[in-house]
C-alpha cells in the first residue's frame, strides 16, 4: 500500500467512526429521555399514582401494578372509543361550518368514555386498598397526599414496570 491509499482508508475509517459515536450518542441521548420519567397527564393523572404506590411495599405494588393492567387491558376498547372521539371533535372543529350538535355530541361521548374509565381505575384501586395492611393504606394515604399537593408539571417518580 502506498501513502495515498494509507490516507484514504485512514480518513474514511475517521469518517466511519465518527458517524458511529455520533450516532451511539444519539441513540443513547434519545433512550435515555424515553425513559425519563414523565408525568402522564390523562386519565386520573396515572403518574400521581405510580408516585404513591412507591410508599408501598415490593409485593403490594406488584399487586397493584398488576391489578391496573389487567383494568387497563379491559378498558381499551373505552379507551379507544375515548381516543376516536376526541379525534372526531378535532375533525368537526377544523370543518369550514362548524356543526356544533356534532361537536358537543363528539365531546360528550369522549368525556362519558373517559368518566367511565376512570371511574373502573379507582374502583380497581379501592379493592387492591382494600386488601392492604392498615399500615400500608396509610402510608399509600399518605403518598397520595403529598402527591396531589404538587404542582400538575412537576415530574413523578416512576414505577419500575419493566421488572416482573
């Protein structure tokens, strides 16, 4: 090999590396701020709760966590409904005439969707509450207190969900 061909390889090798740092740190910075935690702010602002159930011990938070899902997993199709409601409302408001029995009908059904949703979540935290020790429901009270005292920005602490 010659000085020229040494060069070449040399710089796109450099090149090489660093589109792959680049696109390593990337990466990284785009995963980690997936996983920050976030607060959700929807139906019964969830994040409050994974906040208080920290007060709780492992097992009764794996309990709870899981009496949550399994909520959720029978509430999609309210869910759904809820979510294609409110695009319907969007879809009607953004009409040059606007059909205002349409839109309030739309609203309507998104917002009895969502008053049924979170109605079936906190009955499903009413019965795991109702499961716990005395001392665990008042340190859930507790947590759910100092919870709802903080402002709607601020960030919560977040339940590990990926382990179990």
């Amino acid at each position: 090999m010659n000085q020229r061909t040494l060069t070449i390889v040399l710089v796109v090798s450099l090149v090489a590396n660093v589109f792959i740092l680049g696109g390593l740190g990337g990466a990284l910075f785009m995963w980690k701020r997936a996983t920050a935690e976030r607060p959700m702010n929807g139906i019964g602002r969830p994040a409050r709760l994974r906040q208080a159930a920290e007060a709780l011990n492992p097992e009764d938070r794996r309990m709870l966590r899981q009496a949550l899902r399994a909520a959720v997993q029978e509430l999609r199709p309210e869910i759904r409904k809820a979510r294609d409601a409110r695009r319907e409302s969007g879809e009607i408001l953004v009409q040059p005439v606007l059909n205002r029995l349409a839109l309030e009908a739309a609203l309507a059904r998104a917002r009895a969707s969502d008053i049924l949703v979170r109605a079936r979540l906190e009955q499903t935290v009413v019965d795991v509450a109702a499961r716990l020790s005395p001392a665990e429901r008042q340190a859930l009270a507790q947590a759910l207190i100092r919870a709802a005292n903080r402002p709607s920005g601020e960030r919560s602490a977040r339940l590990d969900t990926d382990q179990q």
